[in-house]
C-alpha cells in the first residue's frame, strides 16, 4: 500500500468540506433564525469555555455578533476577512484556501487580493438554501483555522438537526 501524503490528504479533506457544503443546506434563514443559530453557537461555546468571535449575516447585513471571553477586535478583523472569501466564492473560507494549496499557489497568489481584506482560513461558511443557493454566512474566529471551521460546520449542523420554522 502506498504512504499516504499531503496531497491525497487535502484531496480527502477537500472531498469532505464539498459533503459538508452539499449537506448543510436549510429550507429558508431569516432574521429569528440568525438569532437561533447563533445564541446555539454561543451556548456551545460557554459550555466549552471558547474563546470565540461569532458573527452571522443575511445578504450581507449582520444579524447576530457575539465575542466570548478572550477575543479582542482582532477577531472581528479575521471575521470580516473570512467572510469576504466566502461572499466572493459561495465556499467556506477553509475549502476556498485549501485548494489554491492544492492546485499548488496560494490564494492571494489564485485572486490577487489584498491579504488585509481576504483571508482563506478557517472559519467562514456559507449559508445556503436549498434551491436558492448563498443567502448568508456564518463566520468563526478565537480558535485554530480549522477549529474555527469545525465550530461552524457543527453549529449549522446542529441548527439543521434541532428543526426550527425556518430550519430543515
């Protein structure tokens, strides 16, 4: 059996990030359920005692912030550069930087954006409609790259479980 590498690992990881984007998909998302989603993520992370910035937005206009313990503007910064990525390419943050890695560049390289307004870390997911497409986003900072990606995928995702008016 070959060793596995880097690159099989991105592809796989890239594989997984494309279900999560098909799968995590609601049937509406107005302002109530802005407000569902994210006092669910902030009861998360008090429960873990994160430090994490929150922020969710619905065409653009912000419906939920919360900074937990911990986080300084800094983090709204790195929110606001997430979310440009995912408002720009309809993609998490994370799958957006994970492939200019794997199609060998990086994504300043790819777009030719300035790094200080785009950042293709972690942290920012689409919120999607079923037969809509891209209505908001979701946006993380305070953890790892990666962190700040799972925190979100497991916030929408537990909204989608919990069933709401405007949920699945």
């Amino acid at each position: 059996m070959a060793p596995v590498t880097d690159r099989d690992a991105d592809a796989a990881l890239l594989r997984e990030l494309a279900e999560q984007h098909d799968r995590l998909q609601l049937v509406g998302f107005d302002n109530d359920a802005a407000w569902r989603l994210g006092v669910l993520m902030v009861e998360t992370a008090r429960r873990r005692g994160l430090g994490v910035a929150i922020d969710i937005r619905r065409h653009g206009q912000l419906l939920f912030h919360a900074a937990m313990a911990g986080t300084s503007p800094d983090n709204d910064s790195w929110l606001e550069r997430k979310r440009r990525v995912v408002d720009l390419c309809a993609r998490s943050s994370y799958a957006v930087g994970l492939q200019a890695r794997y199609d060998g560049g990086s994504f300043a390289q790819w777009w030719g954006l300035d790094p200080a307004l785009y950042a293709a870390d972690g942290g920012a997911i689409p919120v999607l409609v079923r037969g809509t497409g891209m209505v908001g986003t979701v946006a993380v900072s305070g953890l790892a790259p990666a962190e700040d990606h799972a925190f979100a995928v497991e916030g929408l995702d537990a909204f989608l479980r919990g069933g709401s008016a405007a949920g699945p």
